[in-house]
C-alpha cells in the first residue's frame, strides 16, 4: 500500500506536466496568438513565468517522491530519524523564490509602463473614439470625419453601441469611461484589460496589424446582465475606417426624406 501511495503522488505530476505540453496544440493556454504586439510581449511574459514555475514544480516533485520512496522503503520496525531542520537551506528557499519574485518585477516594467503610463505611450497615438460602458453595453462616440476627439461632446459626434472600428497598422488610443458602476474593457486575443472607473476618463491604447474582428468584453462583474455585455473590435485598413466614419455620419444625419423632397415641395 505504501508503494502505491508513492506512485500516485509521483503520477500526477508527470500527467499535469504531460497536458501542459499538449495545451499549446489544443489552444488551452491563451485564445490563439496574439493579434497585437504588446499581447505579444505580455504573452511573453506569461511564458517566462510558466518555465519558471514547471521548474520548481518539477524540483519539488522530485524531492517530494525521494522522501516518499525513502520513507516506503522503511519497515516497520525501523527507528525514526529525527531532525531539528536546517538552517542553510530555510535561507537558500527564502532567498532564491526573493531573488525570482524581484527579477520578474524589475523585467516586467517596460512592458506595465508602455501600456499603462502616458509618457510612455507611443508618440504618434491617436484618440479615434470614447467607449463607454453601461449596464449593459458598449456606448462608442467617434469625432465627425476630419475632426479630433474631443473630451467633451460635440453636436456632430457620431455614435454606435457594441461596434468598434479602428484602422490597423498604427497605435490607435480609446478614451474608456463607465456611465455607473465599474467595468472593465477586455478583448483577450489583443490582451488588453482595463477597469472602467467611475469619475474617470482612462486612456487605454493598442495597435492591430492585420485586418479582423475581435472581442470586446465585460470583465468585471457589474451586476444581472454581465454575462450579455458584450461587443466586437473590427480592424481594418485606414481607407476603409475613414469610409465607415463617413458611412455612420451619412446614416446619422438622415431624415428619413430624400434631398429633392423639398424642391418638389416648393415647385
């Protein structure tokens, strides 16, 4: 029985390690690539923290079925071995996992800074819209084609809900707001996350190189209709976002009446 006891804890291990493996192939990690390059770079990171803890967890395991086979091994009879611990290795496992949890912080900082801190946003970043969140949706106000985003609103802004189109191939930056309680604007395959504050306008930035739809959801729990709150990013060539804006600008505007309707009138 003791022989069985060890092999089932030093079994386990070697499955988990075995489906960690196999999960690349099966897209259990992350949802497919990245589609942006700093999702690329906190990919990275992720990666790095993963060979850090298989390591530990493959060194641990280790010595976890020496012991356990060192203690099976022990007839019943056998005297105990007592041990009042060491003092070398208690500093040697304090100072080592220090040593990783400081690396990590110090090499991640470039990467939290040019996606978190303003000074360090790309140069020629361009606000394109303000989204909004709400119970339960996505409130997208775009500045009039030619025109800049402004902070406050406009009376030729243009606006949709749960459709938000940037041009790729270049950083694009969206104003994020919440109309009541706290959100949080998440599109997994570009890896971008950021609650939503009340009070606060929060600039959040990212680039898309390649033409495509991706997801835009809620990832804080905001209250019955979380689970709904859901929109889609659509990326596409600067030509045609400049054709979308004038194509929204062209609906908004309309009355419903052709533009002869008054000329016949009047004749």
């Amino acid at each position: 029985m003791k022989t069985f006891w060890c092999l089932l804890f030093v079994l386990w291990p070697i499955i988990a390690i075995t489906a960690c493996v196999v999960a690349p192939s099966m897209n259990w990690w992350f949802p497919g690539e990245a589609a942006s390059p700093l999702g690329q770079r906190i990919d990275d990171l992720f990666y790095l923290i993963n060979v850090i803890v298989t390591l530990v967890f493959v060194g641990t395991q280790i010595a976890l079925g020496y012991v356990l086979f060192k203690g099976a091994a022990k007839r019943d009879d056998d005297k105990a071995w007592f041990s009042h611990g060491s003092h070398k290795l208690e500093v040697i496992w304090t100072i080592v996992p220090g040593g990783i949890l400081l690396f990590l912080a110090f090499y991640q900082m470039d990467v939290w800074g040019e996606f978190r801190i303003k000074g360090h946003f790309p140069k020629d970043v361009e606000a394109v819209a303000e989204v909004t969140a709400r119970q339960f949706e996505w409130r997208i106000r775009y500045p009039a084609p030619g025109r800049p985003l402004m902070q406050d609103r406009q009376p030729d802004d243009l606006y949709t809900v749960n459709d938000l189109h940037v041009p790729t191939g270049r950083p694009v930056l969206i104003n994020l707001r919440t109309a009541d309680v706290q959100h949080a604007f998440f599109s997994p395959e570009l890896r971008v996350k950021q609650d939503a504050v009340p009070g606060l306008i929060i600039p959040v930035w990212f680039e898309i190189p390649k033409r495509g739809e991706y997801t835009l959801t809620c990832a804080e729990l905001c209250g019955w209709g979380h689970y709904k709150m859901k929109a889609r990013i659509a990326a596409e060539p600067e030509a045609e976002f400049r054709q979308y804006l004038e194509q929204l600008q062209i609906e908004q505007n309309d009355d419903g009446f052709p533009d002869d309707a008054g000329e016949d009138e009047g004749d």
